[in-house]
C-alpha cells in the first residue's frame, strides 16, 4: 500500500449555504415572533390559568410519573440496588452520570457502583435512565425542589441519591421489579 | 503458515518470500492479488515463476463465488460477505465442528441414480473443504431451523447476566441470539448454575457462561503448547477447567480472552472497567518488541483501557503476548515528565514551548559556532518512530551538517521466545523476541539513509565519556530504566545535553534542556519490524496535560508550518528512502469472521 493511502485525516471545507432576499430582509420572522408575543400578553385567560402562585400555591404532582430529582433505590438487605452495568451512562443524552463498577463485597451479587454520581445541574429529566435501568434501580422522584450553593454540591453521589430514596421512598414506594441482582 | 486471506490463487509461503527483497515482496503481492498476472517474473536479476492454479468456484445460495484453494467452505462464506454464525471454528485452530451452529445444505449425488440434489443431512461448513462446483446454501429453512435450535440449546443454562458481563456488547451470545435466535426459551427445570473459577494469574473463567467451542483450549494445545486447560465431564455438564494445581499460566494465556466467542473468559485487567461499547479503537503497533505486532488500542476518555490483537498474516497473526497486552501501564505513570524545563544558569525553570525552536537552534548552534563543525551529536532511540526519527536527524544535521547520529541502546531481554513450546522443529506459530525494541531497523534505514559521522554505540560513548562533544540530543522514550552509567557519564561530560524522554531518570536531572515526549499510544507514525515491514500506527488518546505530540515540536524544528501528519512526513522521507513509499498494512479480516 502506498505510504499516504493509510487513514487519510485531510480536512474537507463544507460552505454554509447562502441566504436568500427574503431571509436576509429578517422582516417575517420578526413579525412571526411578534404574533406569538402579542397574542400570549392579551389572552387574560390562558394567563389567569397558567400561573401559579408559588410557593403559597403548590401544583398538584402526579408522583408516580413527575421527573424530578433522582434516587438510587436499596435493595431488601438495605444495599444499593445498582448493580453497575452501565445502561443509564449510555442513554443519558446529557452525559450527566459517572459510574465507577467493581466486584462486589456480596456472595449473591457480582457487580456494584463504587461510585455513582450524577450532575443534577447538566441533567435533562428526560427519564432515559429510568427506563434502560434493568433492575430498576435508579427512578426519579417527585422532588423538585433543587437547591445548593454551588456547582460541586449539585453533583449528587452515591450517598446521597441512597438518601434521596430514604426520604421518598413512603412518597412513592419502589416498584417490585422481576431481577432485583445478578 | 497459510496465505493472506486477500490473496487470489494458492497460498504463498510467507517464509519463503524473504528472499526476494523488498520490490520481490511488492510484486508478489500485485501478481497474487490479481492486479498483475504474468506467470514468469525477473528479480533482482533471477528468474522467479508463480505459477497460479485456477481459483476452485463455489455456488453459495445460489451465487457463484471465487475462493482461495483448500479452505473450508465458511471461510470461503464469511470471506465472501456472507454472515454465517459460528462458535468454534477459528482460522487460527484446528477444526472440531461442535457447535453445529454453521450446518448447511450441500448437494450431493444420490447413492442410487448419481443424480445430483440437496442431501437431506446438513454438513458442518467449517469441516467442508472447498472444491469446484460444490454448491451449499445456508438461507433455507432447514438451516434456519437449525441455528434455531442451537441458539436455543446454547442458552438453556446461560444465566443472561448481560448486564454485570464485561463481554456484553462485543458478545456472540448476544449478535447471534439476536440475528439467528428465538426470543423465548422452552426450558421451565431451573437452569445449572456453575462455579465461577479464577483459573490463572491473568484469567477469570464463567464457566455458566460457556458455550463449549472448546477455542480455549485448542489454543493452549495447539498455539501457546502448553496445554493447562481441557473439558471435563460430558454432556449438559461438561466444564472447562484446568488440572488441579497446574493455573493456566503460559505467555500468551491473554489470547485465550479474545478467542472465547462469549463472556466465559475474562481479563482480570480489565474486568469491571469499562463498557466495551464506550471503546473507542486505534489501529495501533505494539512497542513491546521488533515482533510489531498489529494491535487495537482501545481506549476512553483518554485513558487507555485495553489493548487487543489486530488480525495481521505473516507477522503475528491472531495473536499477542501478555507481556505487550498488559504492559503499557507506564503510559499512566503519576513521574511521567510533563514539562519543557531549560537551564538557564544553575536552575531549570520551566519554559513555554514556543521557546523550544529557538533554544534548541541557539544552543546547538552555539556548539558549533565555538568548537566547530561535528561537536554536535545526536542519539536516536529505537522507540522513536521513522517519521520523527527523521525529522530530529534532519534537524540536528541543518544545524551541523558533520553531526553524528548514533542509535541509542536496544533493550535485550532473555531469549527468543517461540510458541508452541516443544514445537518438534514446526515453524512458529508465535514468537517473543528478545529484542525489546520496536523500531531498530527503523532508525538504522535512517542512519543509513543520511549517512556521514554514525558510528556504534559503545565507540559512541566512549567518545562521548571523554567530553568529545560540545552538544548531544538525547532520546529515550524507553518503558523501563534505560540511563546506564556509561550514557549518564557522556552526559555528565558534555557540555549542552537536550534530553526527550517520558520518564525522569539521571540524564534529565543534569540536563540543559528537557522536553518531555510521548508514549508511543500518543504518537503516530510507523516502525519497522524485524521483518523489515513498514508498518504505520495512528495516535489513541493525547499526551497528558504540557505535552506536545513529538512530531508536532520536531516539525516546527526542521522549519515546516502546520501540524505533524504522519503520512505526509512519510512522502518526503520517501523521496530520499523510497523504502518508506510502501507500508505493510493488516489487511481487513472478513466483516463477519470472529
């Protein structure tokens, strides 16, 4: 094989496909935005039902659903549920979760996060993990109420997704999945 | 020693092609890839004759297909396109047919009327060899049926732990449960649950999760030759296991990993590390001796995770040594050198590396300036690939048209080593060679190449143990400790030493200039193995923070703008050693062959 045939990595230059007059005058785009505008400030009720007086109104959640905060589930010996395969790193879109898997100290189980931690301010709530989830494991709560002084602290570990669950584990009891280990 | 797959016609003996040179080399592979086809050639003045038997043509479902002579008919298949589900057969192994999965129909003459019709048996294709006119075909139902039913057998006690499986995502339990399986199992009794074994110093076995392709063990007999694993028990509850006492502890047990077709073997290096799907793959060249093995470097968030033979015929085949497979640990090294320190007075101060061109020139040329023309020198190190080999040796000799290149010290180890052990006199499946070095050859085509004051290492050194230089540019780049007391002496004696190493060592401490370099995972280029084949390997993960890539900084010394691009520093080297016009590239194995 001749010497420059292997893995050429020359750089191809795309250009940006140019604007016509209409799209460059900007003119009905403005007037669009401005028609959404106008119609949202003069509909009283369409306001009147939105808005809600927070935090001396409360919504009323529907917990088995709402996406909230997340919490790593105890299995029936009190150990985290999580058996580190790694699914919910590989759908999360955000890439917010970090998984750190070893053999685990348990004779029925293989596997275990030694850590877990997922960055609640890069996370979406889009609820992939949930579902990848195999042994359901990690869910998200009805809690949203977010709060923390700085970015480190909005990186909940392992400890404290375990404590999320305590606190709402009466609130929205865990499911009763099929595989509960491996 | 079988052909290359790509090869048309008969296999060529690889061993006997060493010695037609180099351009023979080159020609025999256009006259047997079909792009040239005359039957007598001429070289280097002697008279060679090919003579190519006509490829046999089989008729797989239907389609009329040319295939190499004398390999079985799933080879044939696989290397064709065609997606056919196997266990236990492996180009590299002998053939034991047990996993029924590749049966297929085949026409065969009635025993009666010699009427030619599809026989109402199906025959293992990896035990049918190839012969004209044979006609199989794999997409009928009752081949179908069949890969069913195996699918199904082979999942009877697997215990589906996918998800806490380190094979899961490059697993043939999982490919072919998904193209060729059933989704549900007919099996209500609970399923066997066998022990999990830690069987060697490297090697974990599942045994739940086997399949019994028996790989494992026909490699340890047949290529390492060692033989620590075999099968007991029969039936439903046959085993892989070792012998009581004796662990599986040969030098090439790494391989017996990547042969397991499912998650029964495992790499206690790697097990629990990462998902493999997050593997990110470079085609790479072991460092770990002249052998240059073909590799993939798998890796992630710049970290390197594993590495993993790469198919490469007539060089080491399937197969690595775990000496090559584990070591690359000190890539990761907390000592590792990260900054460019210049001595200016009594204190090394770190500098930025826009500083390094201009340095570099004043010192040397400085050197020269004062003590006259050949006071420079310039020590190459054989873990340097060509390119930057050249780049440096073309840099030092602009500045000093005299300097002396010499190649710095190839680490021995022991003796050769080849596999099977107790061959009886076979040729080597495998070898590990003493030298631990991956580009000697490399940087003595370039010594030779440029030519002038290159003398040997020890005259070198003696030389240089006398103060005989102003100025030398040290390279290291060597895995372990490589400073002996006679290379430390030179350096002590010479006036301006510039040192690229990876690692901090005696010579870096006393050292003017120190630019810390890159491990070979960082770096692309190529090596020349002991061969002398011209192998290219591409950079996995970037060198850590306040390195720069050695070809980067090298490029800008030789007074070229841009990045450093392997293949196009390979274009200029080749005007001046047309050797580096023409690179041995592993060819790509068949798309569905595992």
């Amino acid at each position: 094989m001749p010497a420059s045939d292997w893995k050429k990595t020359d750089v191809m230059n795309v250009d940006q496909p140019t604007l016509t007059t209409a799209e460059r005058l900007y003119l009905p785009q403005i007037f669009g935005g401005f028609k959404t505008t106008l119609r949202h400030m003069f509909s009283v009720h369409v306001r009147n039902k939105k808005v809600i007086q927070y935090p001396e109104q409360r919504r009323q959640l529907r917990k088995e659903i709402y996406r909230g905060v997340h919490r790593l589930n105890r299995d029936d010996q009190g150990r985290v549920a999580c058996v580190a395969c790694f699914m919910c790193e590989t759908a999360c879109p955000a890439h917010c979760i970090h998984i750190v898997g070893e053999e685990s100290p348990w004779q029925d189980r293989e596997k275990y996060p030694v850590q877990f931690d997922i960055d609640e301010l890069r996370c979406i709530y889009c609820g992939m993990c949930e579902e990848a989830c195999p042994v359901d494991a990690i869910e998200l709560t009805p809690e949203f109420h977010l709060v923390g002084r700085s970015r480190e602290e909005m990186i909940f570990d392992k400890e404290k997704l375990l404590m999320v669950y305590d606190r709402t584990k009466d609130e929205k009891p865990r499911k009763n999945p099929r595989i509960t280990g491996y | 020693m079988e052909g290359h797959p790509n090869w048309r016609g008969q296999p060529i003996d690889w061993q006997g092609l060493t010695d037609v040179g180099r351009g023979g080399h080159r020609f025999v592979r256009r006259v047997a890839s079909g792009r040239m086809s005359p039957i007598e050639v001429r070289i280097d003045g002697k008279d060679f004759a090919f003579r190519l038997t006509p490829m046999p043509k089989i008729i797989i479902d239907g389609k009329e297909i040319e295939c190499r002579d004398k390999i079985p008919v799933l080879q044939a298949a696989l290397e064709a396109g065609w997606d056919v589900p196997h266990y236990c057969y492996h180009p590299g192994l002998s053939v034991v047919a047990s996993c029924r999965l590749c049966l297929m129909e085949m026409k065969m003459p009635h025993p009666q009327t010699k009427e030619m019709g599809w026989a109402p048996k199906l025959f293992p294709s990896c035990q049918t060899p190839v012969r004209d006119g044979l006609e199989v075909r794999f997409a009928s139902d009752k081949v179908v049926e069949n890969q069913k039913e195996c699918m199904e057998y082979f999942l009877l006690n697997h215990p589906l732990d996918c998800p806490v499986c380190d094979q899961a995502g490059e697993c043939y339990l999982q490919d072919y449960s998904l193209k060729f399986g059933e989704a549900t199992s007919q099996m209500v009794e609970p399923k066997n649950k066998n022990p999990k074994k830690d069987i060697g110093s490297r090697t974990l076995l599942y045994s739940d999760r086997c399949v019994m392709c028996s790989r494992c063990v026909r490699f340890c007999d047949e290529v390492a030759g060692t033989g620590e694993l075999g099968i007991i028990n029969r039936g439903s509850r046959a085993e892989i296991d070792i012998f009581p006492g004796v662990p599986l502890e040969n030098e090439l047990q790494g391989n017996v990993v990547d042969v397991c077709p499912v998650g029964s073997l495992l790499d206690k290096d790697f097990l629990m590390d990462q998902r493999v799907w997050f593997l990110k793959s470079a085609d790479s060249v072991c460092n770990g001796c002249a052998t240059g093995c073909a590799i993939h470097v798998d890796h992630n968030k710049n970290q390197v995770w594993r590495l993993k033979p790469r198919f490469n015929p007539g060089v080491n085949d399937w197969w690595m040594c775990d000496e090559g497979r584990f070591d690359f640990k000190y890539v990761e090294d907390p000592n590792r050198l990260t900054r460019l320190t210049v001595r200016r007075g009594v204190e090394a101060q770190p500098a930025d590396w826009s500083a390094l061109d201009e340095v570099a020139r004043l010192r040397l040329g400085g050197v020269v300036e004062q003590k006259g023309a050949g006071s420079i020198a310039c020590m190459l190190s054989p873990f340097m690939s060509c390119e930057e080999a050249w780049l440096l040796a073309t840099f030092v000799r602009s500045v000093d048209a005299k300097a002396t290149l010499v190649m710095g010290p190839v680490p021995y180890e022991g003796e050769d080593r080849h596999f099977p052990v107790n061959g009886n006199g076979k040729p080597p499946k495998f070898t590990i060679l003493k030298e631990k070095a991956p580009n000697r050859r490399g940087i003595e085509m370039i010594l030779e190449a440029l030519g002038g004051e290159t003398p040997k290492l020890e005259d070198f050194l003696a030389k240089a143990g006398k103060g005989a230089y102003g100025a030398i540019w040290f390279v290291g780049g060597y895995p372990k400790a490589w400073v002996t007391k006679e290379i430390a002496a030179a350096g002590e004696k010479t006036g301006v030493t510039l040192v690229q190493d990876i690692l901090p060592s005696k010579l870096t401490e006393g050292a003017d200039v120190v630019i810390p370099s890159c491990a070979w995972v960082e770096r692309s280029g190529c090596f020349v193995n002991h061969q002398g084949k011209i192998q290219p390997f591409e950079a996995a993960i970037k060198p850590p923070d306040g390195c720069h890539r050695d070809g980067n900084y090298l490029l800008q010394l030789t007074g070229e703008s841009g990045l450093y691009n392997a293949a196009r520093v390979r274009d200029r080297m080749s005007a001046s050693i047309p050797a580096f016009g023409e690179l041995h590239v592993a060819p790509e194995p068949p798309a569905h062959a595992h």
